[in-house]
C-alpha cells in the first residue's frame, strides 16, 4: 500500500464514496508541502505512524473544504469538522 493508498483508505473508512475520496485527495495532493513530491507512491509502511497522524490533520481540514463546496449536508461531514 502507498501512501497515497493509505490516505485515501482512510477517507473511505470515513464513509466517502470512492469517487469523492479521488477527488479530495487529488486536492490535497496539489494543495500539499513540497517535501511530499515524489512520495505519495512510495511504500506507507516506509513511513512512521505520526507522519500519517500529522497528514491527516491537514487532510481533514482539506476534506471539510471539499464537502463544504460540494456537499454541505453529507452525513460524514462532522467527522471532519474540528
């Protein structure tokens, strides 16, 4: 699993649809710090947990945009909200 994979796995655990989560994370991705270019394919089990806990910080607050913009009622919104 890469880490792409990871994040996204986690959104879908989430209760995102798989086309929603595609859409965040392409978000997140050109949204993201430089040091990640290059990265989001490499082997997440490369990586220790709390780079995961501290990207998902920011992926939360990239998702709560993204369902503020395209869907303001979805019924996982709360999850992301801080």
């Amino acid at each position: 699993m890469t880490v792409e994979e990871k994040l996204k796995k986690m959104l879908y655990n989430c209760g995102m649809f798989e086309d929603q989560v595609d859409q965040v994370i392409a978000r997140f991705i050109a949204e993201s710090d430089e040091s990640m270019n290059g990265r989001w394919n490499e082997p997440a089990d490369a990586y220790p947990d709390a780079l995961f806990a501290a990207l998902w910080i920011n992926l939360k607050d990239t998702t709560l945009a993204w369902i503020d913009e395209n869907i303001p009622q979805a019924w996982f919104r709360p999850i992301f909200a801080q």
